[in-house]
C-alpha cells in the first residue's frame, strides 16, 4: 500500500496523482494520505521508518514543481495530532457546535508550499484543522461546512500578495 489520493471525483491511488500531476491534471482541490499499516506504511507514526513518510512528502512537492500547474498550486502539509509532546502554548477554544470540541488541542506542525507562498518565514496567525475547508471554501466561493470552519483563520496569511501575477519558479529536485 503506498497511500490514497482524494479528488473531487472520489478516490485514487498515489500513483494516479503523480500522473494527474505530470499531465497537469490535478483537481482544484485533493487530499493526499499516506499508507499506514502494513510493509508499504509511509507516515510518519511512531513505530513506522519516518524517512518513507519524508520521501513521500519530498516525492508529492516535486511532482507538483515539475507539474504543468505548479503557478496555480497550494500544498499544505499538516499532521493529524501533537503525537505525544508536551507544548507550552495553551490551546484556544474555537467555534463548535459540540461543547466537547470547543479547545483546540496541543499545536501541530504545519508547512504550506506553492509558488505565491511566503518565503523563510512562520506565520504566527492561529490555525486549525479547519483552515484547510476554510481556505477552500473562501476560495472557490462555496458556503461554509460548518460555524468552526467559518470562523477558522483561512491560509492567506501565508501567501505572498506580490507573487500572485508573478508567481515564483518550482524548487530544484
């Protein structure tokens, strides 16, 4: 098992997405996860070799710099949770409509790479997991998944407003 690829249009194997990506025909929006179990597992959980997870990650940013839609990409790299360490940040609470999941929980690692993002900098703007439907939903002009999806911080902070008509060059693999 070597991970699954999300599109609009329902499910597909990783293999698909590179070649979506290499023919530039990618959706406007997918969801990539890696495989978790078994021989072929490539997260990066404990017990797992973590240097499969990291070539997955170094293997989908350069399908997507070598991709015909590189100017119009946006890959945002986030973990699932804090994976057991201690953070000396307390949580904020957010908008839910369930009292249970009002607190976020402990900070999780983040990346965003594309073409318009800023560069050599951490954006200090609070995020969540709801960013990502957010950004989306702003984006294409959909309605709101939900009130916490709503009120969530969208990713434009981290892009770069004067790489938007001049969008930089893919990384050197």
């Amino acid at each position: 098992a070597t991970g699954g690829y999300a599109k609009l249009t329902g499910l597909a194997t990783i293999e698909r997405f590179f070649e979506d990506a290499a023919a530039g025909n990618l959706p406007p929006f997918a969801i990539i996860d890696p495989a978790f179990v078994g021989g072929g597992a490539n997260d990066d959980h404990p017990a797992h070799d973590i240097r499969l997870g990291q070539a997955l990650i170094g293997s989908i940013a350069a399908a997507l710099g070598q991709s015909p839609q590189w100017n119009r990409c946006l890959f945002v790299l986030t973990y699932d949770e804090h994976g057991g360490f201690y953070d000396h940040v307390p949580p904020p609470e957010v908008i839910d409509e369930d009292v249970d999941f009002r607190r976020l929980g402990f900070r999780v690692p983040s990346i965003v790479i594309g073409p318009t993002v800023r560069r050599g900098c951490a954006v200090d703007d609070v995020f969540e997991h709801s960013s990502i439907p957010a950004t989306a939903t702003r984006r294409f002009g959909l309605d709101p998944l939900n009130a916490r999806a709503d009120a969530a911080n969208d990713l434009s902070s981290c892009i770069d407003p004067r790489r938007i008509g001049d969008p930089l060059a893919p990384p050197v693999v």
